[in-house]
C-alpha cells in the first residue's frame, strides 16, 4: 500500500454511508476544506466522515517507516547469504554461486559495514578503494589482481546492489555504474574466428605436437592417441557450436544414430533449459573413430552410459598450444590481429559460418540461446569480404543493363 500524500493509491473501496466508492489518490484529500473526491463523478465527501480510514492508512504508513529501519540495519552478510539462496533456487552453476560467494565477502570484508543502510552513501567510494587495493596485491599470492578478475568482482557487486533494490533493502543500487571504475578486461578481445579448414588443420596437427611435447615419461601411442582425440573434440565442436560443458557431459546414449542426431539433454544447458537435436552427419565418422578409441583404452565395448570423451585438464591451454603449432597465435592465445583464440572461438567460428547460409532465428535455436539478441550481439562477425558477394547474388537475376543504368 502506498501512503503518500500525493500521488499515493488509496488501494481499497471507500464507504460513504450505504455508498461504496472506488479508489481514488490521496490527493484527492482536500484538508483545507475538509472534503474528500471521490468515485468518478467527483463527488466530494465530508472529510469527518473519513477520519477512521485516514488514521488507519496513517498506522500502516508508520508501520512501513518501521519496517524500513529494520531492513536498513540488516547486516549486510545476511543479505548476501539471501542472495546465494536465491542463486541456488535458480539453480545456477555451483562454481558460479562459489564466486559471487568468495568475492563479495571479500568485498564485504574490506567495506566493514554493519548495516546495509551505510552501503547507499558509501559504498561506491569503497568499492574503488576497494579495486585500488585489489590492483596493488591479491588477498591469496599477495601479486596483484589481473584486469579480469577486477572486472568480476564489479560485475558482481553490481548484481548485489540490484538484488538489495529488488528485495526493498535500498531504493537505488549503491553500486550503479561501478563498472566504468573497474579496468577493460583485456581478456575481453573480440574472439578470432576460424575457418573450417583452419578448424580442421589445428585438428589435424594435434597429435604432432602431442609426440613433439613428449615428456618422455608416457608411451609415444598413449601421447599419439591423446592428441588425435583432442583434435576430434575441436572438429565436433567447431562443427556443431557445441559447448564444452556440453561436450563433456555428452554420453554415446545422446548419440542417436537411428536417426542421425546428436541430443544435446536440457541439464546441461542452463540458460535455456531445453533439449537440442543436432545433425549428426558430419561428424559421424569422427564420433566412430572416438567409439574405437573409447573401446581400447576401456578394454570392453562402451555403454550407453559411458563418456563419448575422455575427461582432458586444461583443455583451453592445449587447444591454444595446438593453434599456436599451427601457426595461428601464440601458446596463450593471442593473434597478431589483436583478437584472442580460446576454446570458445570454435563456438564463435561455427555461428559465423552458419550465419552466411542460416536465418539467424534458426542459429539461435541451433546454438541453445535463451534470446535471439544474444546471437547477433556476439556471435555475428561482420565479413565485407561477403558484401560483394552478397550484391551479386541479390541482383544477378535482373537485367545488368537496368542496373547499369540505374547506377550510372
């Protein structure tokens, strides 16, 4: 219920007599001539005969001013603690609740503020002092803190302030725009893409650098085998934009063969919560000369039970090191474009393939987005060299002569 006096709800019907009016706004109160408007004929009522319900309304409106302070003087630990139970309902990832967690009680902790009430006027100029400290020295190695993770601890106080405006702790986010204070992230680049062949060359000259690397201390075919296997990984999710998380989750029950698709289940998708089905064909032979390999290094035929891949750590490094071999970046990543290459780039690089022959609507749904802006702000990468192209073929079927003359 809203209590102001001007502007304010009156949220319930208003008694007259026998006469039950609807409700108005408490600046239809008039107390300097004692009257109250009302009902949609303006009919005015003696304001005696409304003092009961403005006496009331006045008790809830001290009651609310009550109420406030004690929100106000919630420790802001317990708010926090709300919020990752409201992370848990959502059923966010468990490592992401672990950082929102770590890094806003650190945050929290170099704040020392009793109550939330002391983040409204303070908290922005303690945040900055707070990314200050941050850049000098990390509270874990003492080194300090890179740009990235800078980033994250704004973004994450970010959404701790809106999470105390939508749970009425505060009527405005202390840490609104406290992004423009935190470093660029340099990891940040725009992602490199990479043609299908260069997807297929960096698959290819995996095993290479596998025997090359060799530590001396593993068999040369265990070496061999692990190579060609990452490199089946990059071809699968180059093709089909898989996730790695996808990827690693992926059981040989989700590969359809019957007919032809690959299920990607809706567990693991955590944004869209929906079930995908992906054309197998390309990547059928790839996931039968997986099978094998599975099968030998298993020593028994694989279930449906079983992992389509073997689980492999630090995969991102490796994937960099293998296009680095290749001749695409150096062993972390960065191009001489200025653009960085991770695991992720082969998601980009198959959405901007795809998006020369596929509505973008359709990409969407191919790629598992919750939204469709979410594939034309990073997923699209603009391409002149296709502009002319794209000319040609738009206007090939009516008369050059037409065009010419139009044009000239």
């Amino acid at each position: 219920m809203s209590v102001r006096r001007n502007g304010g709800l009156v949220k319930r019907k208003l008694k007259s007599g026998s006469v039950s009016y609807s409700a108005r706004f408490w600046s239809d109160v008039d107390q300097r001539n004692k009257v109250v408007a009302l009902g949609t004929k303006n009919k005015r009522v003696a304001l005696s005969k409304m003092e009961n319900l403005i006496d009331e309304d006045q008790q809830v409106a001290q009651g609310l001013k009550c109420r406030t302070s004690l929100v106000s003087n919630t420790s802001p630990y317990t708010a926090l603690e709300n919020l990752i139970v409201d992370l848990q309902a959502k059923d966010r990832s468990p490592i992401y609740i672990a950082s929102v967690k770590l890094r806003l009680t650190h945050a929290l902790d170099f704040f020392q503020f009793d109550s939330i009430s002391q983040l409204a006027p303070h908290g922005l100029d303690k945040a900055i002092k707070f990314f200050v400290k941050l850049k000098a020295s990390s509270p874990s190695t003492g080194n300090s803190s890179s740009d990235g993770t800078i980033a994250q601890y704004a973004r994450h106080l970010n959404q701790f302030g809106r999470y105390l405006v939508a749970q009425s702790y505060l009527t405005k986010n202390p840490f609104l725009g406290i992004q423009q204070y935190a470093p660029v992230n340099k990891l940040s680049r725009e992602a490199h893409v990479l043609s299908p062949e260069d997807i297929a060359l960096i698959a290819e000259s995996a095993p290479e650098r596998s025997l090359k690397t060799n530590d001396k201390h593993t068999l040369e075919q265990e070496v061999l085998d692990q190579g060609k296997q990452r490199g089946r990984i990059y071809f699968v999710a180059g093709t089909l934009g898989m996730r790695l998380s996808a990827l690693r989750n992926l059981k040989w029950s989700d590969v359809d063969q019957a007919h032809g698709e690959l299920v990607i289940r809706a567990n693991t998708n955590r944004k869209t919560r929906k079930e995908r089905r992906l054309p197998l064909k390309l990547v059928m032979q790839t996931l039968q000369d997986q099978k094998i390999f599975m099968t030998q290094h298993l020593g028994r035929p694989v279930t449906d039970m079983d992992s389509v891949f073997l689980v492999i750590a630090d995969i991102t490094k490796h994937f960099q090191k293998d296009c680095a071999h290749a001749g695409f970046c150096d062993v972390k990543g960065n191009t001489p474009s200025d653009t960085k290459i991770t695991f992720h780039s082969l998601r980009h690089s198959c959405a901007t393939t795809l998006a020369r022959f596929m509505p973008i609507k359709d990409l969407s749904v191919f790629l598992g987005h919750s939204s469709i802006n979410t594939t034309a702000k990073y997923y699209l990468h603009e391409s002149k060299d296709l502009w002319s192209d794209a000319l040609d073929k738009a206007f090939e079927s009516s008369p050059k002569s037409k065009i010419l003359k139009m044009g000239s």
